[in-house]
C-alpha cells in the first residue's frame, strides 16, 4: 500500500533516486528515464482527457482512465528490476490479458475506421491531435524501455515491451477514431504540397 505523507525526503538531493527495490542509483540511469518518460505518456493522457469528455467520447474516456491506471503499472513493473533475488513481495508486472486487451480496442476503433490512402498529420480535434501527442511520448518511452533491456545485467519484462508497444499503435487509432467521430475526418499528410 502505498502511502506519501511528506513530499521532500531530501533523499534524493545527491542526484540518486530509489528503485522499488531499494538500490540506490543516479537519476539520470537509462531505468528512470524509462519509468519516467512513462509518465510523462500518463500525464498527456490526463490532458488528453480534458477533451473526451463529450458524450461521443464517453467510451474511449473509460479506455483512457483504465490506460492511465495501467501506465502506473508499467512504471511499478520498471522500477522493480528482476535481479534474480527473492524479495518480501510479490512485484506488479504488465500481464498479457492488458495488452490483449489494447489489441481488442484497437481493432474495435479502427473496425469503424476507413482504410487510410496517406500519412495522417497530428491534427483536427482537439482530443486527436493531444492523442498524437500521447503516441510520441509512448514511442519514445518505447525507445527507453528497449534500450534499458539491452543493457547487460538490465531486465525488462516481456509484458513492458508489449504493452508500450501496443499503446503507441492504440493512441494512433484513437486519434483517427476521435476525428471520424467527433471531428471532420483525418488530416492528410500531401506529399510535396507547398513545393
């Protein structure tokens, strides 16, 4: 259970942080930049928010507050790397039924969707163009994820790499399924237009 009733430690004034396991490392390892541009996603998922709230909306609404919790998630299941020791607690990690649960969402928006003939600009409603906002954040937090789990002696789960994977691809089809809903339609990348 988690429980925050003094904000400042002062703990981390030394440039460390504290890992769920209790090491101490920088602030700037590959992990917190990881765990940490999972957050950032989270908080333009709030934002993202602010503009589903109209009733043609309500249903992604509900996916993206589930989203949000799952994303706290993720960084629980980041923060607790596997270093093969036995620990007092059961850590959280991302399991398969969350991002199966992404790929039955996605394909029920984009069942919806037209098939696209172009590259769609991040753009038309205002929930649209913060959900395209949400997918590069999430690709990049991707990037982190799959460079930390390069790193010699650096576990990531399976489930991690999945469920970031499959969220970018989700934002990218809310965002169309946003615009065909509740906005004029994609807008459309035109190759060489201003030439």
């Amino acid at each position: 259970m988690v429980k925050l009733n003094k904000i400042y430690t002062r703990t981390g004034d030394g440039g460390e942080t504290a890992l769920g396991t209790g090491e101490r490392v920088s602030k700037a390892h590959i992990r917190i930049a990881a765990y940490g541009t999972v957050d950032e996603t989270n908080a333009a998922v709030g934002v993202a928010r602010l503009h589903t709230k109209d009733a043609a909306l309500v249903k992604l609404d509900a996916m993206l507050a589930r989203i949000q919790n799952e994303l706290f998630d993720l960084g629980a299941d980041l923060c607790v790397p596997d270093r093969g020791q036995k620990l007092d607690y059961e850590p959280l990690r991302i399991l398969p039924k969350q991002f199966e649960r992404l790929e039955a969402e996605i394909d029920e928006l984009n069942a919806e969707l037209a098939p696209l003939r172009s590259f769609v600009l991040p753009g038309g409603h205002a929930a649209a163009a913060q959900l395209h906002i949400c997918r590069t954040v999430c690709r990049h937090a991707e990037r982190l994820i799959v460079e930390l789990a390069s790193h010699k002696g650096e576990h990531v789960s399976e489930g991690a790499v999945a469920y970031v994977n499959r969220l970018s691809d989700f934002f990218f089809v809310a965002s169309r399924w946003v615009n065909a809903t509740a906005g004029s339609g994609d807008v459309l990348w035109v190759p060489g237009k201003t030439r």
